[in-house]
C-alpha cells in the first residue's frame, strides 16, 4: 500500500525547507505523484534522516513534561474537539489499513491451499519442472512473508513521526495561489497564515466585516470562534467560512484571497511602546506592540505614519507582517519632530498611533526565482522586512543581501550587521556582504554588485536607497538580462 505525503510535511520531516524540496523535484532527484511524495521514495532519497530524532516527538515530551502549566498546554494542544476528530480520524484510517490486511492475510492463505491443490492434483502426471517451480513459489512465498522489509524501523519511524505532526497540526493549501502553511495550537485559519506571512484577505479579524471569506475546498473546518457577520445559506452551501473563526481539523485545501497592496485598507491604530532600542548612537529600534484585537495588517516593504503626543513622522515598517502584535521601526536620528521626540522622551508603555500602510514596494508572492536585496543605510528598513517575509514564505531560490552604509559621522553604519551574518550562517541559500559607500559613485558601487549576477534574466531585485543609485542599478541590471517586471524600487533620500 503506498503512502504519500505533502510536500509542506516532507519539508518538516526532513528539516529542509520546501525550496530545497521543490528543487530537488525539479532536478529529477525526487519523484512525486500529484504533488505527493511517497513514503518509500522518501526513505530512498534521505537514507541518513533518523525520523525518531526529529523535533517534533520532542515537543510532544515537552508539552506533557509542562502540562500542569495550563496556558502553555493550551496554546501548543489543538483545541479539544479538534484533537478529538484528528484522532478519530486517524483511528478510522488505522481500521481501514487493518482490514485490507486482514482481507490480504485471507487471500495468501486461499493461495497457499489453491497451490497445494495444484501440486497434489498433479502429483505424478504435470511436468516435474512445473511441479518444482509450485513448490518453488510457495517456499517464496513464506520466505517474504516472514522476512522484514528494508527499511521497516526507518519507515515505522516516519510513520509515527508523520501521525504526530497531523495529531498536533494540520496542513492548508490556499488556491489559486497554491501557497501552504501549518495549523498549529488553537490557531485559527487567519493566525496561523499571517504568522506563515501568508497575507490572506482580512478586515477586523474578529468575526464582523466578513472579509476573510473563503471556500472549503477539501478537508474539515471547525468553528472555534463565533463571528456576527452573517453567512448566506447559498454561501454555507458552496462551503464559505470565515477564516478568522474556524481552524483546520485535518488537511484542508481552500479557496482564498491573498492581498496585495492596493487591497489592504488604511487602519489607525493605538500602539504600546515595548521599548526603545538604541542600534548605535545614530540610529533606534522602536518597538509597538499592537492591541490583540487590532494587529497591523500590512505587506512587507511598506509604511506608515506614526503619531506620539501631537508630533508625527513617517517610517518603513522593518518587521516581518508574521510577527504578530509586533510592529518595529528604524528612527534615525537627525531633526524631524518625531525623531527627536522618539529618541528624547517615548518610553515604555507610551501610546504610538499607527496609520497606514502605504506604499507598492512588496514582495511577489508568486515568484519562486532569486532575489537579489540592496540597501543603501537605513534603506536597510524595508529591505529587512522584505528578508524576513521571504524567508517565512519559503518562496525564493537563493537570497542575496548587499548593505551599502559608511563610516562618516552622518551615516548610520551597518547597525543590525550580526543579524545580517546570522541569517548568512543559519541559511544555505543565502549570502551577505556589507559595502562602503566610500568605495566609488553610485554607479561604481552599483557596478560591483551587479558584478557578482553576471546573467539576472531569472532574478528579482528589491532596491531602497537613493535616486541616482537605484538608476545606475536598475540600467547594470536591466543590461545584464534582467525583466522589467524583476525590477522592484523604493527612493529613499
């Protein structure tokens, strides 16, 4: 009986990312059927995975060694009848595979009598050739019957370890845009894509606007949140839901709209000063945090306005949209009013309003080819919540950083530079390099990066800085094979 697994499973399973695992089905070194992998060609391509040692059995020994802690068991468990179906579930898939067994059992004991028929009927008057090719066959027979399969502790293994993960999350496919991401915990629908960094339709995110109305394609849903928006029956009927209300309980493939930026409606929102982090003495980190019934919804890349004690200025947001509540922000310091009261006086617990987002400077989502990053000093912003955003998505090839910032009193230097090597080390496809802006021109500088791309005509590039280097970069790049279409930009003076 085959065995197959989605692919956003056999990423997790084998510890790579589902780029990796798309690549490899591209190059011919692991085959799938229906975009499924089965269980045996898993076990052939990773022959040194050892399943057992997998995180996934050790969050399980570390939920129940912190059971008596009730808001961590609550949040890692799925909520009650959830568990109750995924277990039903995989109970009645456990019964089914027993009774084919017990029917296959029945026909090899049907067999073995039907051969002993045979050689006893023919005793003395079939060809002895063929007499010895039944007995042959039956001595076969029991031998592989009793033996035990290649592999049989692996793939006892990655069963288990497979029927863990789909006890404690379930997978979502989201069509057209074929993205996938996990259920986890009591995630809704709506949590668990955002915190993916999948940006699904969304308005108030808690059950009255209606705006994140999708389709069931396959699979089952399960209320765990009441809404006031009122579904048609016309609706109910064609399988609408709101995925801010409802969670996976098995696998689930649904129809559902991803937003871009011209979907995303303008929001005002009263933030919480979680703190204000000096990078350097040229530029800080404010941290927001905001209300749980109010997240930004925003794409990475763009911006808003932030308003303290009646003085307001205008930043990238520089935090990935997966990170929940948490918004953060690079203020520079130099003599706009905000800067000056940011650095001065906000502290702690103090209110930010956030209006916005604004701005087209976003990733493609659709896109699976490789991004080249440039940042020229606290472009650096948007660019980082650019980085992140991709690396949630899993969507890029290989990712390129460049960094340009000096050394003179007025720039503000590479100040999150060991994040950017932390990335470098921890990622595989992913590389880093910090440039000087004392190194030549703009279009020197520019010239050296789009040196190390000789050929860009499969590659994306996303560029903040000033005018006259994204111009020479954007000429070199486009010289160089690169699409219009790869060419993403944002002026920052």
């Amino acid at each position: 009986m085959a065995h197959f697994l989605p692919l956003s499973r056999v990423a997790r399973l084998v510890g790579e990312s589902r780029t990796v695992i798309q690549r490899m089905i591209h190059d011919g070194k692991l085959s799938t059927f229906d975009g499924m992998v089965d269980m045996n060609e898993l076990l052939r391509v990773f022959p040194d995975v050892q399943w057992e040692d997998n995180g996934e059995f050790k969050r399980v020994e570390e939920i129940k060694a912190k059971a008596f802690a009730r808001r961590v068991y609550e949040h890692a468990l799925p909520d009650k009848e959830v568990l109750a179906e995924r277990l039903f579930e995989m109970g009645r898939e456990f019964a089914a595979a027993k009774t084919l067994l017990l029917h296959y059992d029945e026909v090899l004991r049907f067999l073995d009598d039907k051969l002993d028929d045979v050689t006893e009927a023919g005793a003395g008057v079939a060809n002895p050739a063929v007499q010895q090719a039944v007995v042959d066959l039956k001595q076969w027979l029991r031998q592989e019957l009793e033996a035990r399969p290649k592999d049989t502790e692996r793939a006892q293994s990655l069963l288990a370890q497979e029927n863990v993960m789909r006890i404690m999350s379930a997978q979502v496919t989201v069509l057209p845009a074929g993205h996938e991401f996990s259920v986890e915990g009591n995630d809704t629908l709506l949590e668990a894509a955002l915190r993916a960094g999948i940006p699904l339709n969304y308005g108030c995110s808690n059950g009255n606007c209606g705006e994140c109305k999708a389709r069931l394609v396959s699979g089952q849903v399960k209320k765990v949140h009441p809404h006031d928006f009122v579904l048609k029956d016309a609706e109910k009927a064609d399988g609408a839901f709101l995925l801010c209300s409802y969670t996976a309980v098995n696998d689930v493939v649904v129809e559902a709209g991803v937003s871009g930026a011209d979907d995303i409606p303008l929001q005002d929102i009263s933030t919480r000063v979680k703190a204000v982090e000096m990078l350097n003495d040229r530029i800080a980190a404010l941290h927001l945090t905001a209300p749980r019934s109010q997240r930004l919804h925003f794409l990475a890349g763009q911006r808003v306005t932030l308003t303290a004690d009646g003085v307001s200025g205008e930043y990238y947001v520089a935090s990935c949209p997966c990170e929940e509540r948490h918004i953060e922000l690079h203020i520079r310091r130099d003599n706009r009013p905000f800067s000056r009261h940011a650095l001065a006086d906000l502290a702690k617990e103090d209110v930010v309003r956030v209006d916005g987002p604004h701005g087209r400077f976003v990733m493609k989502l659709d896109s699976r080819r490789p991004v080249i990053f440039v940042a020229w000093e606290d472009g650096f912003a948007p660019i980082k919540s650019l980085v992140q955003h991709a690396m949630s998505l899993e969507i890029a090839e290989s990712m390129s950083l460049y960094w340009v910032a000096g050394a003179v009193a007025d720039s503000v230097g590479h100040y999150q530079e060991n994040l950017c090597r932390a990335w470098a080390d921890a990622l595989d496809d992913f590389t880093y390099q910090a440039l000087d802006t004392a190194a030549g021109t703009t279009a020197a500088i520019a010239e050296s990066i789009l040196a190390q791309h000789p050929d860009l005509y499969r590659a994306d590039i996303y560029a903040a800085g000033p005018h006259a280097f994204l111009q020479a970069l954007q000429a070199g790049a486009l010289a160089r094979g690169l699409s219009p279409l790869g060419w993403h930009g944002e002026t920052i003076e």
